[in-house]
C-alpha cells in the first residue's frame, strides 16, 4: 500500500487541544541512564530539509546507535502564541500512532 491508499486530512492543532488528555499516551522504551542530556546524546550526520518552521536533520544516538530524524525550530525570534502551538505540537505527536506516521520519541529545549 502506498501513500495514495490513505486519506490525508489537514489537522488543526487548536481544535486537538484536549486530545493528548484523552488519549493514553505512548509508553516510550526505557533507556540507559546516562549524564548525556538534550542534544547532547546525539552526533550530527546530515541534513535533510528545511521549511519556515524550522530543518529536519538526520542524527544517530550516542545511547544506541540507531539513526533519528531531529527537527529543530528556533523559538528566539517567535511570539509567546507561536511558542505555545509548537508545544502543542509536540504533544499531539506523543499519541499519533499510525502506518505512515514516524514515531515519536523524545523533545527537548
């Protein structure tokens, strides 16, 4: 099945508030403990994309090795507004779950 096989709707963050309550949140694997924080457990390989919201890079884990896609947005310049939807963001992508979504693993400031 490709992308065609699927219905793609545009979703409004604001009208999804409450969805994260709702929902069960995905359990996230559990890790070694480590010092390494943040960015800080990941090394830089390369980029993928950039768009107005912020780029997407490829970077592999310090902890395991596997590759993940990081999308990093610069929140120096945004209004407190902005701030909030991308944080609304990240919160209903916590309970996405799908075939064609990419998983959720971690954010961080």
């Amino acid at each position: 099945m490709g992308a065609t096989d699927y219905l793609v709707k545009p979703v409004r963050l604001q009208e999804c508030k409450g969805l994260s309550t709702k929902m069960k949140k995905r359990e996230m694997p559990s890790r070694e403990t480590t010092q390494l924080q943040g960015l800080a457990k990941y090394e830089f390989e390369k980029p993928i994309g950039q768009g107005t919201a912020g780029t997407v890079s490829v970077y592999r884990s310090k902890l395991d090795g596997n590759k993940y896609a990081l999308k990093e947005i610069d929140l120096t310049f945004m209004q407190e507004k902005d701030k909030k939807n991308a944080n609304n963001e990240v919160q209903f992508l916590r309970v996405l779950k799908g075939p064609t979504i990419v998983t959720f693993y971690e954010s961080f400031t």
